[in-house]
C-alpha cells in the first residue's frame, strides 16, 4: 500500500510557506497528501505589513470525527505553523486515533527565526509547543526554537559542537526521539543539520549561502519529510533535503523582487526525479 501523509499548518495565500509549499513538495515524492489546514491567511506574517487570518481551530475536532466515520489513516503525520496553541491538543488526538500502525508524527514547532519570536507567539505557546516536542518521533527546531524550547541561550551565526549538542540533550530531554537541528554553523561558510537519530548524532552540511529567505524552513521540513516517507535514513533524508533548500534558493538570489519566499517550484525536478 502506498503512504498517505497528513500534513498539519496554515494556508497562507501569498508568500510561498506553508501549506502552498508543502502539498506540491511531498507530491511531487509521489506520495498521497491529506491536509489539515490550521489557519487561513492572506499572507504570511515575515515582511509584510499586514494581513488577514481565519482561525480554523474548531474544524480539526469536527473534520477528525468525519475522518473516523470514513476510516481515513496516514502512515506520517507533519505538523507546521499553528494557529493556535490549542491546535496541539487536538494534534495529539489525531495522532493517537488516526495514525496506522508504525506511523511516525513529524514536528516542526514552527515559531521562531532569527533569536525570536514570529509575530502572534509568545511564551505561553512555546510552552504548550513543548508538550507536542515531547511526543514527536521526530522533532525539527532551528537554533531559535531549539533555543525557546529548552532554555539555552541564543548564540547567532558559528556555534561549537558542544553548544549544538546541549540543544540536542535539551530536546531529547523534553521526550523528542529524534531530532533534526536545523540551521547549524560550526565554520564560517558552510551550513548544515545536525541529527540525532537516537542512537548518535551526526552532521551534515552544505556551503553557506550568506542570504537568508523566509520559507526555507518549511521546504526543508516538507523535503525531509518526503524522502523519510520514501524510505531514506533520517541524516540521508535532511542531507537531501538541504540540497533542495540550496538549489531553490540558488534560483532566486539574483531577483530581488521575490523578496517573500523562495522559487522551490524551480527544485521540483530533482525531488520528482526520486519517484520510484
Ligand atoms: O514559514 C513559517 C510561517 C508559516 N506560516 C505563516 C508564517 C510563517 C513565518 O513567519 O507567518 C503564516
């Protein structure tokens, strides 16, 4: 049988992030994808001034016991951006009651860049989120939310071995079985994941591209998520996953007008080139 992946965040309209990101990535692996949008946005929330949001809370209750009716089952569940911290409670049943056996939940606890916060989230949330964190067979912070999330401080740019793996004890503390630290710098020009796959920790990196774009996170979460569906080990699985980041954001460097997102349509090539 083939896998279906329910993958769990908002839709936000304009900005290439998210859901608009995620659906034609884990596509494009060939594989089924079911959404649960948690939110409605016009756009998202990194560089423009504003916008509108629906919260859409209220449906995950009712859309799961449509789902139980129905019989619906997924083999990976990928949680994103929540629009709300109530969402995890709600996550959390989905998970126990919809998963099929040997299914992994996938969490990315999208809420922080940069040393902070997005906009909407505070400390509250960061608490609630480490209650997800802490049933995630799979968690996948940057720096900043690994940073949140156990209480270390926030150190920018090159950090040591030894900084990368006190985050790392940190989460798998907080109950994470394993972990993909995203947005590691141990040398000026490279940057790269740090994995914990529950046995040993390794690293993997690509050159540094000293730009930064937002969405990258989550086209990096939603290409981890595919090639790990298909079957790649975890450190396999992120390593090609930063390969797709790169290569899309070496397809947008040089227009300065797509300051919003990133062109990830451009690497959908190299991922469709996986099906098997
Ligand atoms: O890429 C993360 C993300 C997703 N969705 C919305 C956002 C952000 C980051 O700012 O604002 C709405």
């Amino acid at each position: 049988m083939d896998k279906r992946i329910l993958t769990v965040q908002d839709i936000s309209c304009v900005g290439q992030c998210s859901l608009t990101v995620a659906l034609p990535v884990i596509s494009a692996f060939g594989l089924e994808t079911a959404v649960l949008p948690t939110a409605v946005l016009s756009n998202h929330t990194y560089g423009y001034t504003g916008w509108t949001f629906c919260d859409l809370t209220e449906q995950m209750p009712a859309i799961n016991e449509r789902w139980a009716k129905e019989c619906v089952d997924f083999d990976l569940l990928y949680t994103g951006y929540l629009g709300s911290a109530k969402q995890i409670e709600y996550i959390k049943t989905i998970s126990r009651e919809r998963m099929r056996a040997g299914a992994e939940l996938v969490v990315d606890p999208v809420m922080a860049d940069n040393g902070k916060l997005y906009t909407g989230f505070d400390l509250s949330f960061v608490e609630e989120m480490k209650g997800l964190v802490s049933v995630a067979d799979v968690a996948l912070p940057n720096i900043t939310e690994a940073c949140f999330l156990t209480g270390v401080e926030y150190v920018d740019g090159c950090t040591s071995k030894e900084y990368v793996e006190r985050l790392i004890d940190g989460l798998k503390a907080l109950g994470a079985k394993k972990i993909v630290l995203t947005g590691v710098s141990l040398e000026a020009d490279k940057l790269g994941v740090a994995v914990w796959d529950g046995s040993r920790i390794e690293y993997r990196f690509e050159q540094l591209i000293d730009k930064k774009f937002h969405g990258t996170g989550d086209l990096f979460a939603s290409a981890f998520v595919g090639a790990y569906a298909l079957g790649d080990g975890i450190a396999d699985a992120a390593h090609f996953a930063a390969k797709v980041v790169v290569s899309a954001i070496k397809r947008t460097i040089g227009d300065d007008s797509h300051w919003y997102g990133v062109k990830f349509e451009k690497a959908l090539p190299m991922i469709t080139a996986r099906q098997k």
